[in-house]
C-alpha cells in the first residue's frame, strides 16, 4: 500500500494503471476518521474492483462558518492501520493546498438539489462536496466511486452531479452501516456521550416505524413525518431539526407518495452533535447487487 500526497503523483499512477495495465479502479472518497461504514465500502470497492483507492481528505469548503472543521478527527496513522487489513493498493492523503492551491478560484454547484435540507441548513456546504468529488473524480479518474447511503441527498447529488458534466465514473451507493442499536455509523458519534448515544438511536427507530408504516398501506406523507417527529421529540436528550420526505431522485417534497423510489431524511441534535439519517422507500436494485436501500 502506498499512500499518496500529490495530486499530480495520484494522476500519475492512475493514468498508468487504466492505460497501460487495463485495470479497473475504484475509489473510496473519505474525510478519515474510518469506522465500519467507510470500511463497507472498501470491502465492495475490493471485490468489484482491481485496484482500490482510499482518499483521506477533511475538506474545509464544505464546512461552515462555526462548524467543526478545526475539531473533526484526523489520525491518518489509525486510519493507515485499518486500511492495511483490506488489501487497499493506494490512500491519496493531499494536504489542503493541494487540492486547493493559491489562487483556487472555481467551485461546482448543483442547482437546485444542493438548496434543500442540509443545503438550507449549511449553506454552502454541498458546493464544497460537489467541488472536491469533481476534483478527486478527475484525479483518479476512477471506474467506480462508492458513497454510503447514510448521506442520502449528496449521493442524489454527486449522481446528478457526474451525469450532468458527463464524467467517465460510476456512483455506487451502499446500504448504510449501523451501531447495535441502530444508531448510522458517522464520524461525528465520537462526539457522543454513552447516553447520547442510547437517546440518538432513536432517530433510526422513528425511520423504520415510518417505512414500516408506509408499507402497511399509509400513503399521506404528512401522517409519516408526524409519526417521525412525535417519536423523536419524546426523547428529551434529541432536537429534531428537520424531518421531510420526497422524490429519490429530484428531492421534490411528497406528500401523496406512491411507488417512485422516495426518501425520508432526518436531521437532527444530540446534545451538541447533529446528525443525519435516512431510509428509502421503493429503492432500486443497481448492478452488481449494490442498492440505496437504509
């Protein structure tokens, strides 16, 4: 394994590999801090693919003013150990100025799916997650890229985003990875007392009562979200801040759902932390068995 701090390095090798040895490259996009959400996807990108990539990258465009861009959890070095295990043939760990150099002046914005949601509540934020995916996409110019399902709106957009500028890589989206008590895995649960994390699980329970619900026939959206917002809100260590369902591929909000692939997110505090869960309704297979189902 080698790990990589060039980007001109990183295009270099990649270019060798698709040209010269004709393999198949598979990129794992990741701000570090790795759990076993992150290490699902290394685990697909290793069967699907014949050469791995792992990008380590906390990206500081896609933070706001007062966010936790200072504090989120770097160790490349626990990071490096983890991925050892995983037969990963390359970590791409750029330092900032690489990706951004002096004078970086052009940002990616996907108008109108990057507004909603998290786009309303860190603005900003998905401009600097459609920037750097563009710029680690035409690095590693990657046969496939896998994202968790966990952040359900940037997958639609990083979607959206590689159709529209025609970009030569496949989104694999996979199923989110769970603690024991339900609770998505994310990077920021280290932030979590043990009591917050008992409380967060909730946010999964109310999810799950809502597709649950949804499949038995329910079919008025505003009944789902209030379902979800009651369960929540009973749990006095969580302040839900949003709850919304809508079309799996253009964030419409719903509230008459029918059998189009949809999506219920949440977004929500504990303690100090906030956090975002998902669960789809009618998610599609896609190929090789990978599907956007929570």
């Amino acid at each position: 394994m080698e790990i990589i701090n060039r980007r001109q390095r990183m295009s270099s090798v990649a270019r060798k590999i698709r040209r010269e040895q004709d393999r198949t490259i598979g990129l794992v996009p990741t701000m570090g801090a790795l759990h076993e959400g992150h290490l699902s996807l290394v685990r697909e990108a290793r069967r699907m693919c014949d050469v791995v990539v792992v990008s380590v990258f906390v990206n500081p465009a896609q933070f706001g003013p007062g966010e936790d861009f200072a504090h989120y959890p770097r160790d490349l070095t626990k990071d490096t150990a983890l991925l050892t295990d995983y037969n990963v043939d390359y970590i791409f760990a750029p330092p900032i100025e690489e990706i951004y150099p002096k004078g970086f002046s052009t940002y990616v914005n996907v108008e109108g799916l990057s507004e909603q949601l998290e786009g309303t509540a860190r603005p900003g934020h998905f401009r600097g997650v459609a920037t750097v995916v563009t710029i680690l996409l035409n690095v590693v110019r990657p046969d496939f890229a896998f994202f968790g399902q966990k952040d359900g709106q940037q997958a639609i957009i990083i979607r959206r985003l590689v159709r529209d500028l025609a970009l030569d890589s496949e989104i694999i989206v996979l199923p989110t990875v769970r603690e024991d008590t339900g609770l998505a895995m994310s990077s920021r649960n280290l932030y979590l007392k043990p009591e917050e994390q008992q409380a967060a699980a909730v946010i999964h329970r109310a999810l799950a009562k809502a597709k649950e619900t949804y499949r038995a026939g329910e079919r008025h959206g505003a009944k789902l979200t209030e379902l979800v917002r009651t369960m929540i809100e009973a749990e006095p260590r969580v302040r839900l801040d949003y709850v919304s369902i809508m079309d799996g591929e253009t964030l419409e909000k719903l509230d008459k759902l029918d059998e189009r692939p949809m999506m219920i997110a949440v977004a929500a505090y504990v303690g100090k932390t906030r956090l975002i869960d998902n669960t789809t309704l009618n998610a599609t297979k896609k190929k090789d068995g990978a599907s956007a189902q929570a």
